[in-house]
C-alpha cells in the first residue's frame, strides 16, 4: 500500500472518531468487565 493512501485512510479513521462524538455513560470501572468473554 502506498504512503499516500495510507494516511488518507488514517486522517479519514480519525476524523470519523472525532465526529463520532463522546459517550455519555461511560464507566471507566465497569469497561474492562465488558470486553472480557462471558462463560
């Protein structure tokens, strides 16, 4: 993959994180308990 496309892909990944926005309930404390697999 070229340099060039490379960035545009990484500039357009951050961008869409930006306007994604911030999360309004987040649990720092609960998060890692939910990534973990149940069973």
């Amino acid at each position: 993959m070229k340099e060039g496309k490379k960035i545009h892909l990484l500039k357009k990944s951050i961008l869409e994180g930006i306007e994604s926005g911030i999360v309004a309930d987040f649990d720092p404390q609960k998060h890692p308990d939910q990534l973990k697999p149940k069973g």
